[in-house]
C-alpha cells in the first residue's frame, strides 16, 4: 500500500518540487493549491490528486482530509508548505496585514495540523514537516511579520515534538535560506513601502573616482 502524502502550497516554489519527488517516492500524493489549474506538469502525473486547499479556509482543510481518509484510509505525512511574506516598516503595516501574514504561516498551519492529528493518532504514526525559514532563528530589519509568524512556527513545533511524540507521530522543521522560487515576487510589501517604491529604488553606483 502506497504511503499517503499531503501538500499545502503545491502550485510552485517548493511545495511543486516537494510534490514531484514524493510522486517519484512511489507516494500518494494529495497536492493541494488555492487555485486548482495553477500547476498543470503536476495533473498530468499518476498517484497525484490535485485538490482546492486556502489554508486560511478550514472548510477547505476538511474536505481535503475528508477525501484523503475515504479514499485512502491514510494519512502518513503533512508538509505545510504555503506561505509567504509580508514585509517592510511594521508602524506602517495595517492590521489586516498583520493578520494575513499570520493567518497563512502560523494559524493556517495550525489548522492543517490539527486536522491529520485524529488520523494519525489512529494509526499510532505519521510525520509532520513544517517548512519554516532561516527567518524563524534570527531578526532581521524591515521583515519583522514574516520573520516572527516562522519564529513561531519554530517554537510551535518544537513544543508539538514533545506533545506528539507520546502517539508515535514525529514532527520537524525545514529552515531553508533564500531560493529563487515565486517566493520574491511573492512579497506583501506594506501599502507604504509600495508608495514610496521601495522594490523599485536602485542603489547609484558610485563612480570610480
Ligand atoms: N524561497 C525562499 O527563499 C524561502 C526561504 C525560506 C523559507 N521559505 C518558505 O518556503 C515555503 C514555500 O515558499 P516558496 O519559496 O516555494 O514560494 P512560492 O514559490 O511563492 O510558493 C508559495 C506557495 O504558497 C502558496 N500559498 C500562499 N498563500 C496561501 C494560502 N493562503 N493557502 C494556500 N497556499 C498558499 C502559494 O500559492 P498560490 O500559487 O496560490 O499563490 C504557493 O503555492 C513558504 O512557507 C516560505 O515561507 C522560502
């Protein structure tokens, strides 16, 4: 029996790369995206279930544990991938991209996490990687949001090692440092940052005197 894989943010970046290795694994593999035509390479393999998954939507979070359980009768491991990143000045952040930033990297992940547990207890197994970030072991200017939603991811599951290793279920995670994946291009630039164009702005090279 095939071992049972599910994927948050499987549309690009890391989670399409994560996907694909699993599937040449010989997994199951459940990949879940915000917007199910985003990674066509992905629907044309075998063993891969493309399925609608915002993490910030717990309905979808059910329908996709749903499916996998009736399906498959198995969850083996959880990677929650998505996120993203929300930067600039924090005085100039608003409130709703302060909460954006952690609905998507730590509550998101937080309800996909409970959502395998009951299964994953019940079969005394399972893995759970939270991909977190270099970001979430040190501070960094201007990326106070994002750094802080992956330092509390670091904390959560480094709590969650004692708390699920009592039912067999191991959980870690992955810190990368910076990739060229949609991630850049991705970036939540606080409203005044955008203003003042702050991508945009180029350092004048000095002339050599
Ligand atoms: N690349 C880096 O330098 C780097 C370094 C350290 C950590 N990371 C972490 O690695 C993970 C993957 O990022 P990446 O580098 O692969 O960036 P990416 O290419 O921008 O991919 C991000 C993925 O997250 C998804 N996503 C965003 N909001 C979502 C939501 N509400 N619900 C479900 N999916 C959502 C995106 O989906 P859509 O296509 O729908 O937008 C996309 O599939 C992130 O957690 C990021 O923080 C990246």
């Amino acid at each position: 029996m095939k071992k049972v894989v599910i994927i948050t943010g499987a549309s690009r970046g890391f989670g399409e790369l994560i996907a694909k290795k699993f599937q040449k694994e010989n997994f199951q593999v459940i990949a879940t995206m915000r917007n199910i035509n985003s990674c066509p390479s992905l629907k044309k393999l075998n063993n891969v279930d493309i399925k609608k998954l915002d993490v910030t939507l717990k309905s979808d979070i059910k329908n996709v544990i749903d499916f996998t359980i009736k399906k498959y009768n198995r969850i083996d491991v959880l990677i929650n991938n998505a996120g993203y990143g929300a930067f600039g000045f924090l005085e100039e952040a608003s409130d709703e991209e302060i909460r954006n930033q952690f609905n998507v990297n730590y509550f998101g992940l937080i309800d996909c996490i409970k959502g395998v547990l009951p299964q994953m207890r019940k079969q005394k197994d399972g893995v759970i990687v939270n991909i977190s970030s270099i970001a979430g072991r040190f501070g960094l200017p201007f990326t106070s949001l994002y750094n802080s939603s992956k330092f509390a991811v670091e904390g959560l599951t480094e709590c969650l090692h004692y708390e699920l290793s009592l039912f067999g279920i191991d959980i870690k995670t992955v810190a990368p440092g910076s990739f060229r994946t949609g991630f850049h291009d991705s970036i939540n630039f606080t409203e005044d940052e955008k203003k003042r164009g702050f991508r945009c702005r180029k350092r004048k090279s000095k002339k050599s005197p």
